[in-house]
C-alpha cells in the first residue's frame, strides 16, 4: 500500500498540531512563582531602598554573612555596636516560594544568628534591611546553603 503525496503532508500537518497542543499542555502545567505577592506596591517604595542601600555603602564595611552546619550568622558593622537595632532579615529562595523565610532582628553582641534548622538546602538571595538611630540600611547578599 502506498500513500500519495497528499496522505503525507496530512500525516506531516496532523503530527505537527498534536506536537504543539503537548507543548501547550505542558508550558500550561509549569507552575511559576512571582518574587512578591504584592510586586507593585513595592515598586513603588522602591526609593526608600535605593536611599538605604547608599547608607549601607557609607559604612566601615558591610554585613558579615557566616554560614555553618548549625547556623547563619549576620555580623553588623562596630558603628552599630551598642546601639538599638531593628529591622527583618528576608531570605528568598527562587526555587520554591514556600521555603521564603523572614526574622525580625535580634542583635545581640552585634550579631544575629539563624539556626540552619530553619531554612533547606537551596540558594538564598538575603535581604537584610534594619535601622539604627533613625537612618535606614539595606543590604542584598546571597548565600549558598548546603549540608
């Protein structure tokens, strides 16, 4: 049995479309997570980082990230030293949006330490912002976690 020419570009076409309708399925599965439930709100207040982040350069040196089996530990500047601190440190993983942590700060001996327990094995973006004396910091730094 042969097929004519005619047979075959149908096959050729009808192959085709079943091709991109699995495409479509497929990219219609992929699940997407958006770095900020409230992206454009902050977008807006988005100065107040970009002033803070100045500050932040302005100092001695900046945030110390250490990172062991146990614990990460964030090592604030000798200008902090002794004066009170507040503010949140976010940790934002791109894989996974469930796994997204944040603590507010509680510097002790100008120091504030996370225990690894809290946080999975992955890639962190951390976002630490705080402020000391009225004047706001802000520092981005990523860490990679592993066992």
């Amino acid at each position: 049995m042969k097929l004519g020419w005619g047979w075959k570009i149908a096959i050729l076409y009808s192959g085709f479309v079943v091709m991109m309708l699995c495409l479509v399925i497929a990219a219609n599965s992929q699940h997407f997570d958006l770095v900020s439930k409230d992206y454009y709100e902050e977008e807006i207040a988005y100065q107040k980082v970009l002033d803070a982040g100045k500050n932040q350069s302005a100092l001695s040196h900046p945030l110390n990230i250490l990172a062991s089996d146990k614990a990460v530990t964030i090592e604030f500047p000798a200008e902090f030293k002794s004066k009170v601190l507040s503010g949140d440190v976010q940790f934002y993983a791109p894989v996974n949006a469930e796994w997204d942590k944040d603590f507010k700060i509680n510097a002790q001996d100008n120091s504030f330490t996370i225990q690894r327990s809290a946080l999975h094995n992955t890639k962190y973006t951390i976002k630490i912002s705080c402020t000391v004396d009225g004047k706001s910091y802000y520092q981005e730094s990523e860490i990679l976690l592993h066992s």
